[in-house]
C-alpha cells in the first residue's frame, strides 16, 4: 500500500484551514497545518519534507511571503514545491518557486488539479 502524499496546510483563518484539511483528507492526502509561517517553519523542521505546501499569503506573526524567503534560503527546502492559495491581489506578482496558484475563494475542483500536477510533477 502506497503511503499518502504529505501536504503542509499554511492558513491562519480557522474555519478555511479546517474546510481545506476536510478536502485534503477526502482526496487522499495525509495533512499537517500550521496557522502561520512561523509554525509552519517549525513544522517543517521536524517533519519529513512534506510533498507539497498550501500557503496562504496574509498571515500573522510570519506571512507567507516571509516563510517563502526563509524557505527559499534553506538548502533542504529550497526545492519544496508550494502552491499558493490566497485572496492576495496579484496571482501574476508571485514570489519565486511557486508552482501553482488558487484564488480565493477556493474552486475545489481547481485546488484538486493544481495539487495533482504539483505532486505528480515531483514523482
């Protein structure tokens, strides 16, 4: 039996976070979440380097921009495969190695093709 791809949910607003883990879990994937970037760095230290990461942008205490930096400057991880998913304005403007981008609201069948292809593209 194959073991689930690991995803990393960043998203500080409790119900989203919720909903989307529902989703995720629904779709085959195992989840981790972490209600900012700074938690999520934390996570990401001492989990196994997950498949893919859903990070929302706006965010307190550590935005998804600045986990994006640190991420980026970090040797283990600066190869993860993110996917934003935010309602932060530009989807063209985003920050370097991101491979997918999901507007909010969220269009689940749209989540479902971005995380397909993203996860794919790293098997």
């Amino acid at each position: 039996m194959c073991t689930p791809s690991l995803v990393l949910l960043v998203e500080d607003h409790v119900d989203s976070r919720e909903l989307l883990e529902e989703f995720l879990t629904m779709e085959g994937f195992a989840v981790e979440t972490a209600g900012n970037g700074q938690s999520a760095l934390e996570r990401l230290s001492r989990l196994p380097c997950p498949d893919a990461v859903l990070l929302d942008l706006m965010m307190p205490v550590m935005s998804g921009w600045e986990l994006m930096r640190h991420v980026r400057e970090d040797d283990r991880l600066k190869q993860l495969p993110v996917v934003v998913v935010s309602g932060a304005g530009n989807h063209q403007a985003m920050p370097e190695g991101i491979q997918g981008t999901v507007p909010k609201p969220v269009d689940l069948t749209e989540l479902r093709a971005t995380l397909a292809r993203v996860v794919s593209a790293q098997g």
